[in-house]
C-alpha cells in the first residue's frame, strides 16, 4: 500500500475516534451534569489515554463538545449548497462560518487559547477541521476542472478566510466590526475566486 494512503487512513481513523469522543462527551453534557474524562471514556468505549492524545483536559473536551452542539455538520452544510453554483457555495459557507466565530466569539478564544498551549506538533493539536471537511466536499466536484495544486489552495485560502482566526485578526489588528469583518473577508474570497479561469457552474 503507498504511504499516502496510509497516511489518509490514519487521518480518517484519527477524525472518527475524535468524533467518537465529541458525540460521546455531547451525550453526557446533554443530562446537564458535570462531565469526567472517565464518564466520557466509558460512553465512547476507549480508554482515557487515548482522549488525552486528542483534549488537554476535560474543560478543553467540553468547550469543543458545546461548540459542536451548535454547527451543522460539514455534509449537512454542504446539503445546503452542492446544486448551488461554486462561488455561491463558497461564500454561502465563509458567512455561515463567520458568523458562528462572532455569535460564541468568547467560547471560540477561549478554545482557541486552550489548544495553542500546547507543544507544536503535538497530536492534541487536532481540531474539528470542519471548514477544511466542508471545503472539500464543495470542491469535489470541480477537481476535473482544476490542477489538484488549484483545488488545494483553493481549499486552503478559503478556510483560511473564514472563522475565528481571521475574525480575531480583522477586531484585534485591523480593529474592524463585525459587518466590516464579513465584507472583507467576502471581498478576498471573490477577488480570488474572480482570478480564478474556471466556471463555477459546471461541475462536469
């Protein structure tokens, strides 16, 4: 087997062992009780070790967990748009990602300053990821159209442009509102996206 794929399937068990562990801690914080790193391993049917690979601690676990309570999903986002014209997709999931950032702006930083904690590299480092998974269920389609080196900076430039990172550089550094935050960060993206030789209707 190529290393590649290897490394893609140890990337994929890694993210379905860490959703085993959100949903499970979602479940327990659901009968609005205090939540133990114990209580969640039992739920998932893992050990504790190994959550400590994905959450510093328990607080870290629940403040992902009470985050993911509110998103949909990447393939319910993604639901939403996949017969909508690319660029449309795209911006359509830039706000909607925006605009989560600004509404659990306090939830977000202080996750935010939770994982940057820790060493880099570490595995604890992992995130939901979910802007890069709704990304590249948007782009799928188009990868006939576009070089695989075109799909990935796109992929990536657009992750980049939404969430909470950007929206904490655009109110801290640029000392920007909210709504000047969201039109910058639209106007990137469509500049982008307007330099870009491809037609955003045909998926082929």
């Amino acid at each position: 087997m190529k290393s590649a794929a290897i490394n893609k399937g140890r990337s994929n068990q890694k993210k379905k062992t860490r959703a085993r562990i959100v949903n499970a801690a979602k479940k327990l914080m659901s009968d609005n009780k205090k939540v133990s790193i114990e209580e969640v391993a039992d739920e998932a049917k893992i050990s504790r070790a190994t959550i400590y690979r994905y959450f510093t601690n328990i607080d870290l676990l629940c403040t992902e967990a009470s985050l993911d309570i509110h998103f949909l999903t990447p393939v319910q986002l993604f639901d939403k748009v996949k017969d909508w014209p690319l660029d449309e997709c795209i911006l359509f999931i830039q706000n909607y990602y925006n605009n989560m950032a600004q509404e659990h702006e306090l939830i977000f930083r202080r996750y935010l300053s939770a994982t940057l904690i820790e060493p880099f590299g570490s595995n604890k480092k992992i995130r939901g990821a979910r802007r890069v998974e709704a990304m590249s269920l948007v782009l799928e389609p188009y990868k006939s159209q576009m070089s695989k080196t075109d799909l990935d900076n796109l992929k990536n430039i657009s992750t980049i442009l939404m969430g909470i990172e950007p929206v904490i550089v655009s109110k801290d550094v640029c000392r920007l509102q909210n709504n000047q935050t969201n039109d910058t960060l639209k106007w990137g993206i469509e500049m982008i996206l307007k330099g870009m030789n491809i037609d955003f209707k045909d998926k082929k």
